[in-house]
C-alpha cells in the first residue's frame, strides 16, 4: 500500500485527500489508472465510484499534466474585470490553448469557474497560490518568478 494514503482512514469522506495525494505524488500531475485502483481498493468502493469522483472535480486530471496548474477564473466578475484579455496573454506568452501543456512541461492552462477572489479580479491561481488584480504585465513577473523557482531547485 502507498504510504502516502496509509495516513488518512480508508473512508469514503477521506476519498478527495487520497486523491490529492496520489496526483501530487505524480510529476506530471496526473491519476493513474493504477492511482485509481487503489484509491478504490483501499477505501472498499467500486472503481467507477472513484472515477465518477475522479473526473467531477476539475482539480482532478486523468491525463498528464505541466508542473504547475495555471487556472484563470471565469466568472462573471473577473470576466467583466478583464478575464478574457488575461488569458490571451497567457495562450499567447506561452504558446497553449486551454488545456494544453507548455512543450518544456511547465505549465498547463485550464479555466475554472470561480477563485472565490471577486474583491481582486480577474484572478487565477497556479498551483495552490491565488493572483490577482491581474494585467499583462502582471502575468509575466508572475510567470517568471514560478519559472525561477523551477530552476532554482
């Protein structure tokens, strides 16, 4: 058994923190088929319980992903603060689409509904770090600085 979900008890209220786990333990950010099964067989649930989980949640991925998680929120505040001009510059700093990966496997870009940001939009977060008050010129310190501390490890 994983180590990594032997410290949550094998319920189905702990389904999400394995999840994280597992995906987090996968460089390229992804679940595995084999994650899954796991997932299921040690919390006692059908597979399909789990992949129902698995793919509701749009933290969840089941194909390979960048290093980092870039999500540009999309609702109607941040989109009327400018959401659609941030993620242009984005697809366009970056060379993706949404839902693309970066071709040195930095970065995928994906939308999301709400940040629960409204007070600094438009906003996305990378990772687990929120953003805000976002502009072009914004996105590319923040962008460089997260390519920095890639290279600095």
């Amino acid at each position: 058994m994983n180590r990594l979900i032997e410290k949550y008890a094998p319920t189905r209220e702990n389904l999400l923190d394995i999840l994280h786990a597992l995906q987090d333990d996968n460089p390229h950010n992804y679940l595995t088929t084999a994650a899954l099964r796991q997932a299921a067989d040690y919390v006692g649930i059908p597979l399909s319980e789990v992949m129902s989980t698995a793919t509701f949640y749009s933290m969840f991925s089941l194909k390979p992903r960048g290093r980092h998680i870039i999500r540009i929120c999309e609702s109607p505040p941040c989109l009327l603060l400018g959401a659609e001009s941030v993620l242009t510059a984005l697809q366009e700093m970056l060379e993706v689409q949404v839902g693309e990966t970066t071709t040195d496997g930095a970065f995928t870009l994906e939308t999301t509904s709400c940040l629960g940001a409204c007070g600094v939009a438009p906003a996305m977060m990378i990772d687990d770090q929120l953003y805000g008050n976002l502009s072009r010129e914004r996105l590319a310190e923040i962008i460089d600085r997260v390519r920095s501390s890639d290279e600095a490890r």
